[in-house]
C-alpha cells in the first residue's frame, strides 16, 4: 500500500511570494435601474488625489447629463450620472485622467 504522501508537495493557495499584483483600490462603474427605461451611472473608487466636483462638472457638460457627488459611509464619495454612460466614463478616465484600464471594473447588464 502506497501512503498518501504527496498532499505535502505542493499548496495550490500557499502564498507564493511573487505578488506583482499590488492591492489595489479599482474603480467601479456600476449601471442602476430607476423607473421605466431611465438609469443612474455610479462612479466609486476614485482616488483622493483628483477633485470629485471639477470631475463631476466636466462629465456632465460632456455627456449632457446631470449629476452630483453622494457621500456614502461605506463606500466614500460616489459619483452619479443620469443615464447610461459606463463606456463614456471608462474613456474619459483612462484618456483624461490617465488612469489604468485594468484598475477600472464595469458592472451591469
């Protein structure tokens, strides 16, 4: 009988050291459902660096939607924007703001 002495040689979840995936903080843009065919666009995640209202400013006179900044208490100062602007948000900030595409998640639908 051969003894099950192979479990020891290799952890599949064992931390392997070579982290080039430093934590980061992604941005999420999120698509809510509000009544009838009209949506929100959420923006969360931001880095503190940038000014959420000049931001905010700029995405509506460019997409020709209202928004404004909400304060949550989990997730911090979200932007929302009237309708759905996912792409355009993603476009503005990794044009614009030079921010990295694979930081940026898309959710909804």
């Amino acid at each position: 009988m051969s003894s099950i002495e192979n479990l020891k040689s290799f952890d599949p979840f064992a931390d392997t050291g070579d982290d080039d995936t430093q934590p980061t903080n992604y941005i999420h843009i999120r698509i809510q459902q509000r009544n009838g065919r009209k949506t929100l666009t959420t923006v969360q995640g931001l880095p503190d660096e940038y000014d959420l209202k000049k931001i905010t400013k700029v995405l509506k006179k460019d997409f020709a939607c209202n928004g404004n900044i909400v304060k949550d208490e989990e997730l911090g100062q979200v932007i929302q924007l009237q309708g759905d602007q996912r792409l355009k948000v993603m476009e503005f900030l990794t044009s614009q703001l030079a921010l990295q595409k694979k930081n940026i998640k898309i959710h909804g639908f």
